[in-house]
C-alpha cells in the first residue's frame, strides 16, 4: 500500500496547502477535510498519501498531500466532486496551497 515517502529521489510532487480558520473552526474544517479525502480524493488516479495537521495556535491546519504527478494533481483539481469538497474548504477558510518537489532530506 502506498504511504508518505519524503525522499529526494521520489519521483512525485507533494502538495503542501496552509489553511488559516478561524479560532473555533479548525476541527470543523480538519472533520470536511478528512472526510473529503477518504471519499473522494484517495481514490483519484495518481493520489498517494494526505496527512492533516492541526496547528497549535487553533487557527491553522496543513494538508501534506502527495500525488504521482502534477499531472494528476491537475486532473484532479478538474474533477467537479473534488471541486466540490476544495469549495467547501474554502468556505470554511483561507487555503495557501502549493506543489513542492523534495530538494533534500535531513536526519539525525
């Protein structure tokens, strides 16, 4: 099963989208952003992995996401039901999103 690889070498694009809500909002929009994901988005050609992460200061939440390719990242910004749920998102908050490829990696 695929899972979240961070590797220089990987051959993928990672979407990294920074989402401000307001304070009282983020697990309303992390509940409409698990949900979107586990219905529609993992099943979209080229989908590999989306991890949410909750801010500590209650108004932001990142979306780490990796795709195959921007190409299938492209086709699944087309898709009218991931239009749907992005539209969604975006009611509930301000979203930042941008594809990155992995440059370096560092560990202990």
């Amino acid at each position: 099963m695929p899972s979240t690889e961070i590797n220089a070498d990987a051959r993928l694009v990672t979407l990294i989208n920074v989402f401000t809500v307001e304070p009282g909002r983020q697990r309303e929009l992390v509940d409409l952003l698990a949900r979107a994901t586990e219905e529609v988005m993992r099943h979209q050609p080229g989908f590999i992995s989306a991890n949410l992460h909750v801010g500590h200061d209650g108004t932001h939440v990142a979306n780490y996401a990796q795709w195959e390719s921007a190409e299938h990242f492209r086709a699944m910004l087309a898709n009218p039901a991931c239009q749907q749920h992005m539209a969604a998102a975006t009611a509930v908050a301000r979203a930042e999103p941008v594809l990155y490829s992995v440059d370096s990696v560092h560990h202990i």
